[in-house]
C-alpha cells in the first residue's frame, strides 16, 4: 500500500467511525505502511531530506569554479586641476585638466590548473553528499525501530488487554458461582469477598493498560505525521509472520554491506583523504587563462593632459604561487594525515562495534524463540492447573486461597506467553537496525 492507498484508508475508516467513541478514525495499519507513510510524513525526517538539498547546491557551487570570473568595473569622478613646477619647487605654473573623469573594464580570469584545488572542492561535495544520504538511511533506521517499538508494543497490550478481559470473564463466572453456593451454605463470604478483590485488581489493571495503549498510540501517530486522532490498529498477521533463520555469518555479512554506520565511517575516510589532496594543491602553481578590456579618459599622462579617452585589450597566461606555502602548508599537512588515520581507526572500531551489536541482536533473536517454547508449556500447564483447582474447589476439595494462586498463575502465564510472541518480533526488526536492512 503506498502513502496515497493509506491516506484514503484513514479518510474512509474516519468517514465509517460515526459509532467510535469520541469520533476518532481507526485504521488496521501494518507495519511496513506505517515506515512507508513515515518517511513521506515525520517531522524527524523532513530535517534531513533538507540537508540534502543543501548538500546537492554546494556540489553545484563547487562546479561552477570552473566557470571563469568575470569582473565588470565602471568610475566617474571629479578630477582637479594639476601643476607643474621645477625639480626645485620652484616656477608654479597651473596645468588644467579636464574636471570629468571616467573609467569602465571588463577583467576575464579563467582557471587552467589549480593543481587539483577546483576538482578536490567538487570531490569533496559530492562525498558530503553521499554521507548526508548515509544519515539519511542512519536517522530513517533510527525512525523505523522506534515505530517498531511503538508498534509492537501497542500489539502486545492491544492482546494483554484482551487477556485480562478473558481472566475477568472467567473470574466473573467463578464468582457467580460462589454466590450461588453461598445461597447454599456450601460457601463463605470471605471467599466472595477475596475473589471480589481480586476482580477489582483485573480492573484496575484494565485501566492501567487503556492508558499504555493510548500513549503509545499518541507515540506512534506524532513520529509518523498521521492525524492526531488516528487509532491505530495493528495488523493481526504479524504475529504470524514466518522469519527467516538466517545464520550469525550472514547478518554479519548483511551489515558489512548495508549498516549506515560502516558507510558513514568508510565515508569519513574518503573525506579526509579528499582534504589531503585539496591541501596538498596549495603546494601547486595555479594557472589561469586572462583577459581584458579598459577604456578610460582623459588621457592624463600627457602634458597638458589629453582630453580623450584610451582604450586598449588583453590576452594572456597568469602564474600564482603561494611561496608562503613550503613553510606553512606541511604543518596542515600532518594534521591532515592525522585526521586520515583517526577516520580509519574509527572505521576500524565501527566495524568491531556493529558487529557486536550483530552477536548481542542475534542472540536475543534466539532466545526470544527459546523463551516461547518455554511460554507455550508454561500456558499449558497453568490452564490444566486452574481446571484441576477449579473443579476440586467445585467439589469441595480445594480452598479459595488455591483459587486465587490458580487464576493469578494463569494470568501470568498468559502474560508473558504474549510478550514473548511479540519479543521475537521486536528481536527480528532490531537485527534489521544493526544491519542496516530494516
């Protein structure tokens, strides 16, 4: 479903949720959507993809050092009258010079070779480019796990809700029954009492979970731009997802090429390289391609002065050297060899630290599968342990008190059967961040 598929579904759900309390729209979005409509919507986003632009101009302004520079100049002024006079000072005599002075030129500069100053400024560009494309991938990853979290976390109350609903329905009915053997003097009210609070306590939970829900929708609807009243409803297939069982190797391999972390480090090694060169160019002569033309009068290097106006053009190579270079250029030198090995060695430690991050996600990714086979005989045994107390405080044979510990144990069990369906999920995205392929 594209951003536009989804749009429509929110406007539709909202235009169908006349019934829903308080008139908020609901939608069932998956989680692919919700990154999807993010990326076009979140206000964390929008930053970036500005930067991006701006790194797109400075390749464009580093190019156009290519073009010549052209300088137009243009004068008007008063001139005074001047005066001769001996070698000694002496014999005034006034010379008139034409009061309107005017000067106009056109000075072409166009760089043949700048020892690779222009070509390392473009380089330099485009790899500052490629790096703000690389946080760009950084802060969408960054993006996508948080509503991953969000989203997987409003899943798994979404189904506590619905497990606590089911313990105080079932509870409901042990407590009808009390009541009735109370009628028949087979019971006490203590035992209604306990099992009254334990049902208030359900409740009580209920309310605590509406409001966990309620704060990571509002979490989930601000990170992805969706209309504030928008309630979201996680897709139900998730859960039954069938995930790959790649090896440790291969997401290590996976984030060797993909992590934006190891492309951001690999990309601040190219750009100190690149500074390298760009310093090393002031070593070099810059030649550059002139020309011009002036016009400019009176003529005053005539006497009396020539009330005309001169005008001439030129065409000729022009040599620059920064002589002050050989003794203040190896210092900028070494720093920049320094930088080089410092963006090298974090390469390095980049590298080693995502593919911890890999081993530490893998693993998690593991246990999460081990910790549901271990939720699945735990539920088993706590169902057929609350029919087993059930049926003996039926019969007479059990306390309340065993009731109690019977329907607490069940919701435990059931609790955390949930959480661990929904840590396998969470343990799949999070090794899709450190990889780089979420």
């Amino acid at each position: 479903m594209n951003n536009h598929r989804l749009l429509i579904g929110l406007l539709t759900a909202a235009g169908l949720s006349s019934g829903v309390v308080c008139g908020y729209s609901q939608a069932v979005i998956s989680l692919d959507e919700l990154f999807e409509y993010a990326e076009s919507h979140s206000a964390q986003l929008k930053p970036v993809f500005t930067s991006q632009d701006v790194s797109r101009y400075e390749i464009q302004v580093a190019k156009a050092a290519r073009l010549p520079e052209i300088t137009a100049t243009m004068q008007v002024s008063f001139l005074g009258d001047g005066f001769t006079t001996a070698r000694s000072l002496s014999d005034y005599q006034k010379a008139a010079i034409p009061h309107l002075g005017t000067g106009m030129g056109i000075n072409i500069d166009q760089p043949l070779y700048t020892g690779g100053a222009i070509s390392g400024a473009i380089e330099m560009a485009e790899l500052k480019s490629i790096g703000e494309r690389f946080a760009l991938d950084l802060q969408r990853d960054n993006l996508r796990i948080q509503l991953a979290g969000f989203y997987l976390d409003l899943y798994k109350y979404k189904n506590l809700r619905i497990v606590v609903e089911h313990n105080i329905e079932a509870a409901n009915k042990v407590l009808d029954e009390m009541k009735a053997r109370y009628s028949q003097g087979t019971a006490i009210a203590n035992d209604i009492t306990r099992y009254e609070l334990l049902i208030s306590n359900l409740e009580l939970q209920l309310i605590r979970i509406d409001n966990t829900i309620d704060l990571f929708n509002h979490n989930l609807v601000t990170v992805a731009g969706l209309p504030t009243d928008t309630q979201i409803i996680p897709d139900t297939a998730l859960i039954s997802t069938v995930l790959p069982a790649a090896s440790e190797a291969e997401w290590k391999e996976k984030a060797t090429v993909n992590s934006p972390q190891i492309m951001l480090a690999r990309n601040n090694i190219d750009l100190s390289v690149t500074a390298e060169k760009l310093t090393h160019s002031d070593y070099l002569p810059k030649i550059g391609l002139q020309a011009g033309w002036t016009i400019d009068g009176p003529i005053l290097v005539e006497v009396p002065p020539i009330n005309r106006n001169l005008s001439y053009w030129w065409v000729g190579l022009g040599l620059k050297y920064n002589l002050s270079s050989l003794y203040k250029n190896n210092k900028a030198m070494r720093k920049r060899r320094a930088e080089t090995l410092t963006a090298r060695e974090r390469y390095d430690a980049a590298v080693d630290n995502v593919n911890m991050a890999v081993r530490a996600d893998y693993l998690k990714y593991l246990e999460a599968y081990e910790e549901l086979k271990t939720m699945d005989k735990s539920v088993e045994l706590a169902r057929m342990n609350y029919r087993v107390t059930s049926t003996r405080y039926s019969a007479d044979m059990a306390l309340i008190t065993d009731m109690l510990d019977a329907a607490n144990a069940l919701l435990d069990a059931e609790q955390q059967l949930v959480n661990s369906k929904i840590n396998i999920i969470y343990s799949y995205y999070k090794l899709l961040f450190t990889t780089g392929t979420i």
